[in-house]
C-alpha cells in the first residue's frame, strides 16, 4: 500500500489560500518551489476535491484535462460535470474503502493536491500517511485553513526539515493515529 502525502504551501497562521482562493502571496519561484517540483513528478497519482481542480480553469485547464498529465489524477466530487473523454477520473462516491483501493492500487506515491475540506475528511478518515508543508513566510488572515474547519487531533513525528533563506520552511511529518 502507498503513502498518501499532503504535500501543501501553508501561512503562518495555517491558510492554504487566502481569501477567494487566492495563492498569490505563496512563493512561485526559488528553491522551495524547485524542491517541490522534484517532488512532484515522484508521485504516481494525485487526488483533488472540485474546488482545487476548478481553480485550474482559472489558469487555462480546460474541463476534463489533466493538471498533472504524468501521473494519474482523480477528482473526489459528487457535483462535478467532465467530458466523457476526460483526462482525469472522477470518484463520485467518496468513501474510506475507495481511498484505500487507491491507496492499494496506485504505481507509487499519492498526492493530496490542496483542498482544506477534502483533507480534513482525509484526516477524519485517518487516510493521510504524511504530511509535507511548505510554511510561507506570510500572514494570509482568512482563506482556506490546512484542514478546513476540522478539529482532530493528531500526533505528528517529524521526519525532515528545511531552512529555505527567504525564510520559508519545509517540514515533514509522519501522522500517529
């Protein structure tokens, strides 16, 4: 079974975007931004809730195509509309045993692609394995928290940690359940 990994830009005071889904203010260059990338094109499948992959319109993704085109991606919603001939899978019928089929079933490593709601039932759900967060060095004041409007708690261990000299952070962590 493969790890899922939320691997996410996150503010100081815990927002993912800020207000109108807006990632403006996170670094879109530099070192931390390359370290992702690499880290991205190791992951083999991708699964993102309705609201983070239409926020891909916004930039040109055209319904039904793949934001990630080298691994499998998948949109957990019940009230998405894609083509038929999609790009993208679309998991309908959101449940525990059908993220564990892909958990199961996956090439490789699965990315939590954002999407503060769809984590915070990860989280519920005691779905996530590890947790990468890219801390920003800004104050975002409202948005989309990491893990919506949950209230888990959760131990973490911390597996790895980066200093980025613009002040940014890396951090991994190991979820306890």
């Amino acid at each position: 079974m493969h790890p899922l990994i939320y691997d996410v830009a996150v503010s100081i005071d815990g927002f993912i975007s800020g207000p109108l889904e807006d990632v403006s203010r996170f670094a879109q260059s530099g070192a931390i931004v390359d370290d992702y990338q690499r880290r991205l094109h190791s992951y083999k499948t991708c699964l993102m809730g309705r609201r983070t992959y239409e926020v891909g319109y916004r930039y040109g993704l055209e319904p039904g195509q793949n934001p990630y085109p080298h691994m499998r991606s998948i949109v957990l919603s019940e009230s998405i509309t894609l083509p038929q001939s999609s790009d993208v899978e679309l998991l309908s019928c959101v449940s525990k045993d059908a993220i564990e089929e892909i958990k199961h079933d996956s090439d490789g490593d699965i990315y939590l692609c954002g999407g503060g709601e769809l984590a915070n039932w990860m989280l519920a759900n005691k779905l996530i394995d590890i947790l990468r967060i890219k801390r920003a060095p800004i104050i975002l004041g409202s948005g989309i928290k990491l893990f919506g409007e949950g209230d888990h708690l959760v131990d973490l261990t911390l597996v790895a940690s980066t200093d980025y000299p613009n002040g940014a952070l890396f951090q991994e962590f190991k979820l306890n359940y």
